[in-house]
C-alpha cells in the first residue's frame, strides 16, 4: 500500500493553490468596499491559481492511472479539501454578512413616509438616508389643484440610527424625543424647523397576523407641512395586489377598502375616517366637477365598523386651515349578497358632494372559479346622483366582461 509521501507532489501543488486561494479570499474579507481592487484579486486568482489548479488536476489524473484508480481516500483529501476550504472563505464570509443584514432588517425596517405641501411656499425635505421609485428630490413645491403630487420615498436605517438623532426612527416608528421636523437647506445641511405634531398610530388589529413582512409595511407616515407646523400621521398604508388578496384569505374582521370621488368644488389634500388618517396615495383629490372621469379602483384600508355611521373629516388645498365633517352611513347588501364568498373584501366608495355631505356605495369583487369577475353593488346613492357624472363603482368596470349582480 502506498504511503501518502508518494503523492508529495500533488499534495504540494494542492497547499500552494489553497494557500493562495486564502490570502486572497482573507484579503477580500478583511478589505471591505474595495471597488475595483476585487476585479484586481480576481484577475490574480485566474492568473496564478489558474495554472496551479491545472497542474493540481493533471497529476491526480496521473496518480489514478499510475495507481489504475486505486487512489487512497487520504490523497484525494489531501489534494482538493484545503484548496476547496480556501476557496469557501468568502461565499461564508458573505453568508454570514446576508444573515446580520437579514436581522438587521427585520429590527430595523425601511419607514414609507408621504409628505404634503400645505405650507403655501417651497420646502426641502429631510431626505437623508431615504430612496425612491424614480429618486428623491429635496424640494417640493406647494400643493395645488394643477400640481396634486405627494413626495413619497422609504428611509432605511443603518448601524447606529437608534441613537442618531438626524433618524428620527426606533424599529417602525417615531421616536418618543422627535419634537420637531427639521427642514435641509439648499446645501443639504440640517437648516430651519417648525414644531412636529405627533397623531396616534392607528389600531392594526389582526392585520400583521396575514402578513408576512412585519408592522411597519403595513405603515406610512404622512407628514403634512403647514405655514407654522408639521403633523405627522401614521395610516395603514394601501395594500399592494399580493398584501390585498392575503388579507382577503384571511377574512379580517372589520376591514374595508375606501375609495373616493370628489364632487366638491376644491382639491381634497387630507381625509380622516374614524379619526384614522386615509392614505390618500401618491395625489391629492382633483374635483371632477367638469374634468373627465378617473376610473380608478384602487383604495386604502380602513378599520370600522360599516353597521356603525362613520364620521369623515378632510381638508382642502385651497383652505388647509379649515376642516370639513360630515357623517355618512355606509348601505348594507341586501339578502342576496349571502351566496357571495366569506372571503371577499367589502369596498366603500365615499362621493363628496358640494353641499358638503358625503354619501357611501357599497360594493364586492366577486370573482368565480372561472376567474370571472362580478360586482355586488348597493348603487349610486341617490344624494350623489344629480352631480356623479362617472355613475357609481361599476361604471369603472367594462361592463361586457363583468357582470353586476342583483341587490
């Protein structure tokens, strides 16, 4: 039986490889943010390693034919585990790094925040730290019925912002000594603050239980500038199609998803529902008095209880400083609506009037096992049917491919 000293030479070949492959991975690890020194370690790992483990390979299949395949398990370990251990030590180093990263993120989520411009001037927002769909821009002009536009971005917390007071969050949400929200100057520079009133975080219920990514994608905070103040109001943010249909498998009591149209003759900037702050998404609500119909489905989630009259509040772009109230109750389904699924989401469709009342339709999604999309609806209400120019929930929907179910 031959000895391991007859195979020096491969066994030599392989501590050379390894000891190469591990100064350079041990370089790479200990070297963080190298920029194009990785491309340059790479090119000297092909370069050397190259040759060695080609000539690593040749001998082994020299030993298996010198040996007629009868190669001692001792030798193959000793010529391929050290240069294979060498060359795992950055995809574990990297490994390991995705895992802290991992758990960091799971402590420390990204934060949606939606900023609206009531304050009659340009702001420049606190945008450190912070990443949009297509970028974030600092500045925002005020809001206006020609210019409806939120600034929506997500801050992303780094190592340390607990205790860093330019982030103003702990986990997913404001920390408890942020008083004030401090504007950047041109420069980028922390510059002028106003006062910051904190509103409530609203109830989540049950919601978090169907999904998946923690509270805080569940959250938006929407910050609302006015001439001498800043409120901040934390909302269940809209859902994504994904986050929509798992809350609909989940059958959470109490949810409804709210949209609106707004027949009044002013630009809707800010709604409360319930004292729940309403995501409003992206814009702010044009008046559809003489403007062509937006048949927009999408809506956010509110918590209540639709047996109950709900209690509606919003403010205009024209006159921040003023709320305006009114009470609505939302119609029930008449009793053909109990063959509908359990599982479908109840939607609301709120019609701002211009006399300042505010009327509800009631409607359902209902979708077959043919993947055939139905409507149950209680109609356009008959207060908002002298002004709904767009007709109610169902006129969004192509009529020869949806069906309206009878109520």
């Amino acid at each position: 039986m031959k000895k391991t000293r007859d195979y020096w030479f491969g066994i030599a070949i392989s501590c050379l490889l390894a000891g190469l492959l591990a100064f350079l991975g041990g370089w790479a690890v200990i070297t963080p943010d190298m920029g194009w020194g990785a491309a340059a370690l790479l090119a000297y790992g092909v370069m050397f390693g190259g040759p060695l483990a080609i000539v690593l390979a040749l001998t082994w299949l020299v030993y298996m034919v010198r040996d007629r395949g009868r190669l001692p398990g001792r030798a193959h370990a000793l010529m391929f585990i050290p240069p294979l251990l060498a060359a795992m030590i950055v995809p574990v180093h990297e490994s390991i790094l995705t895992a802290r990263r991992d758990r960091f993120r799971e402590s420390h989520p990204a934060i949606a925040e939606t900023h609206v411009n009531l304050s009659g001037r340009t702001i420049w927002l606190d945008t450190r730290k912070a990443s949009g769909a297509s970028g974030v821009f600092p500045t925002m002009e005020p809001a206006s019925a020609e210019d409806r536009r939120y600034a929506q971005f997500r801050r992303y917390p780094g190592p340390g912002s607990e205790t860093d007071d330019r982030f103003p969050y702990a986990g997913a949400r404001l920390k408890e000594g942020v008083e004030r929200y401090v504007y950047l100057d041109e420069g980028g520079a922390p510059g002028a603050s106003l006062p910051l009133r904190r509103q409530p975080y609203p109830d989540l219920g049950k919601l978090p239980s169907a999904y998946a990514f923690g509270a805080a994608g569940l959250l938006v905070h929407q910050y609302f500038h006015y001439a001498d103040h800043v409120e901040v109001a934390p909302s269940i943010a809209r859902f994504s199609l994904m986050t929509e249909q798992s809350m609909e498998s989940a059958r959470i009591p109490g949810l409804a998803i709210f949209g609106m149209n707004n027949y009044t003759s002013e630009t809707i900037a800010r709604v409360e529902i319930n004292g729940q702050t309403y995501d409003m998404g992206g814009y702010a609500a044009q008046s559809l008095v003489g403007r062509p119909c937006d048949f927009n489905h999408g809506g956010s989630p509110v918590l209540l209880s639709l047996d109950q009259p709900a209690r509606v509040r919003w403010q205009t772009v024209e006159n921040p400083g003023a709320w305006h109230e009114a009470t609505v109750s939302v119609p029930a389904f008449s009793p053909a609506s109990k063959a509908d699924p359990a599982k479908a989401l109840t939607r609301v469709r709120l019609y701002f009037l211009p006399d300042g009342s505010v009327a509800a339709e009631r409607f359902r999604e209902i979708r077959s096992r043919g993947d055939k999309l139905a409507i149950r609806s209680t109609g356009l209400p008959p207060s908002a049917q002298p002004y709904a120019s767009c007709g109610g929930a169902y006129a969004g929907y192509n009529s020869r491919t949806v069906e309206l179910l009878a109520n």
